[in-house]
C-alpha cells in the first residue's frame, strides 16, 4: 500500500530562520512520483515541485530546496531566511507512473511570525 | 488568465438536499479530479475523469455523483445519501491523466446542517 507520512503536524519559526518539512512515504512500486504542494490560508492548493523517482538530485528553487533520499523514503523541503508570506500548511503526495491517484500526507503548518 | 474557478466559495444547505458544486477549467486539460479535504487531513479522492464522457470513483465515492459532458466543466453532486458532506472541497485538473501535477480550483466549503 502506498502511504504518506507528515509527522511535523504544526511548526512556528521567526522570520529569516530555516526550517524543514518532513516527508516520509512507502510504496512497492519501483519507479514513482513524489509532490509538494503549498495551501495558504485562502485554500487553494499551489504546486512547488514533482520529483521522479529516479532522479535523486537535490533541488532549488529560490529559497526553497528539496531533498531527496530513496534509502531512506524521504523527501523532505527546506525553506530558507523564512518570510511571513511562506505561512501555510504544505503538503506532501505519492503517485505511481501510469496511475492517476494522488496519495497525500496530512500536511504541516508552518507559521512564520514577524 | 488561464485557470480552475470554482463556484462558489461557501456553500449552505439543509440536511436532505442534495447541491452541486461547479468546476471549470480553461486549461485545455483532460483529467479532472474531485478531492475531499476534512480539517487536519490530507485530500482524499471522490471521483476522476481522464476524457470527456468518462470517469471513475476514487476512494471516498459514496454518496456523490460526477458528469463530464464538456472537457472543461467538472461538476460533483453531493447527494443526501453522503452521511457526512460538510467539508472543502477541491477540484483540481492535469494535462492527461497519470504522470503530470494536478493544478487546483479554490475550492468550495460546504457547510450542511
């Protein structure tokens, strides 16, 4: 069966620190999709990034970098020098090649305050 | 501007009736999902569409039904058999079904009592 785990339910940092979202997932398939996806308070889900499973090469996008890691499940995101605007509860998804079902963790708040 | 409107925002009903929530989308896309979002959890899937004149059940299907008559309009009927319909609700689409992100409407919260 395939499973995503969001262990971090809430995160609080101050402006500028970094922070990590955690994002451990499971599946027998050998080649998949691993997603993160970004909701702001207005509730409409914003895509970040889709990662191939045979592409393990870290990733960075501006601020935000992704890592990861097949020996371990994870695919984990880092935010750097937080902003105030990065408040959100993100999300991360599984999905199989060929299969249209999307299998999302339970997501991590972040509240980044001033 | 390109995109998924869903309409509307907040929606109100009595226990009993069944309501159907809209969704569009002008990005020429061929899959459509309905998603389900309770508070503290992840989506969860109703129902998909890969073509026009087709679609399937997800996980949570119970309780809904779906049309796709034109390749832009998505709606989902929330029925009064769904033992629990009070929830957001996301409609989301792809450029074809299977390897390619899903890009999300607003959403609709339902609020049925």
């Amino acid at each position: 069966a395939q499973k995503v785990t969001q262990a971090q339910t809430e995160i609080s940092v101050v402006e500028k620190e970094d922070v990590t979202l955690d994002c451990v997932y499971e599946t027998r398939d050998t080649t998949y999709y691993l997603f993160w996806y970004k909701q702001p308070p207005s509730g409409e889900l914003v895509f970040l990034i889709r990662r191939n499973s045979f592409d393990e090469q870290n990733e960075i996008s501006g601020r935000y970098s992704w890592n990861f890691q097949k020996s371990t499940s994870s695919f984990n995101f880092t935010i750097t020098a937080s902003q105030v605007v990065d408040s959100a509860v993100y999300f991360c998804a599984l999905s199989g090649v060929g299969t249209d079902k999307l299998i999302f963790g339970t997501g991590t708040r972040l509240q980044v305050f001033p | 501007d390109g995109g998924i409107t869903q309409s509307p925002k907040y929606l109100f009903r009595k226990e009993g009736q069944n309501v159907t929530l809209s969704c569009e989308q002008n990005l020429n896309h061929d899959a459509m999902y309905w998603y389900r979002q309770d508070p503290g959890q992840g989506l969860r899937l109703i129902y998909y569409s890969q073509i026009v004149n087709d679609f399937q059940k997800g996980d949570i299907a119970e309780g809904y039904s779906v049309s796709r008559e034109k390749k832009e309009s998505f709606p989902l009927t929330v029925t009064s058999a769904q033992k629990n319909p009070t929830a957001f609700y996301l409609c989301a689409s792809s450029i074809v079904a299977g390897d390619y992100e899903q890009y999300f409407g607003p959403g609709t919260r339902l609020t049925v009592t």
